[in-house]
C-alpha cells in the first residue's frame, strides 16, 4: 500500500529546511513603524507667529517719559485727552523730536494683541528706541 502523501509528493514539503536571511516582508513592516513613530513623536506641524526671547525685566522704577494709556481698540489716552490710532501715530513723532524719552504703555488684559502691536509699530516708525509696558490685571 502506498502511503498518502506520495500522489501529492507531500513528504517533501514536510521536510523543507528553514529559509534564513532577510525577509522583505518583516523588514519592510518594521520601517513603516518606525516611521509612523517618528513621525508621532517628532513636531512636523509649526505653529504660525515668531519666537520671541523676552528680556529679564528688573525690579524698581523705571524712568518713563511719555505715557499712554490704551483703553480700547481706537481709544488711547496721553496727557488727559483722548486719541485715536490715527491721531497718536501723528502725535508720537512730535513727542519724540520735542524730548526722546521713553514710551511708556499702560495696558490691561481686555486689549487686544493687533491693538498693541499697532501702536508698538507707530511708535517703532516715529523714532522710539524703548517701549517700556505696563499691565493691570483688571
């Protein structure tokens, strides 16, 4: 009698040696989880806006010079009158060439940021080394 595995020449398939080396498959899925675990680990998405090294701020008084008060986005205040944005930006050069001190601003946490950065660059264009801040937590 012929055994079973004979028709199908199976005997040989039961004895096959072990295949060493690299195989393709494994190898190429062990890339792709270290690249989708570099890829989680690692910060591939950039947050907008510019990085700013702020500057050690010391204790005591500061000599100031020209304070304004922004109490709103087009509301300012300087010497017990109202301005505008548009009004300060002509006001600032004038102060700068009279006496160039220090620009002082007098904030609190309801400005917002454009409003700042606006007056910080009208300031900047009329001459203004320092912009000294001041904020109330109010």
């Amino acid at each position: 009698m012929r055994p079973i595995t004979n028709p199908l020449n199976l005997k040989k398939a039961l004895h096959l040696e072990p295949l060493y080396g690299l195989n393709s498959a494994a190898f190429f899925n062990v890339l792709l989880i270290a690249f989708f675990l570099t890829l989680l680990s690692s910060r591939f998405i950039f947050t907008p806006g510019t990085s700013i090294a702020l500057p050690k701020a010391k204790g005591g008084e500061l000599a100031t010079g020209y304070v304004v008060t922004i109490a709103g986005p087009n509301t300012l205040f300087y010497d017990g009158k109202i301005y505008s944005m548009q009004t300060i930006a002509r006001l600032l050069p004038q102060l700068h060439t009279q006496n160039p001190q220090p620009l002082l601003l007098k904030v609190d946490k309801n400005i917002d940021m454009q409003t700042f950065l606006d007056l910080c660059n009208h300031a900047r264009s009329a001459g203004f080394d320092t912009v000294q801040i001041a904020s109330d937590p109010k």
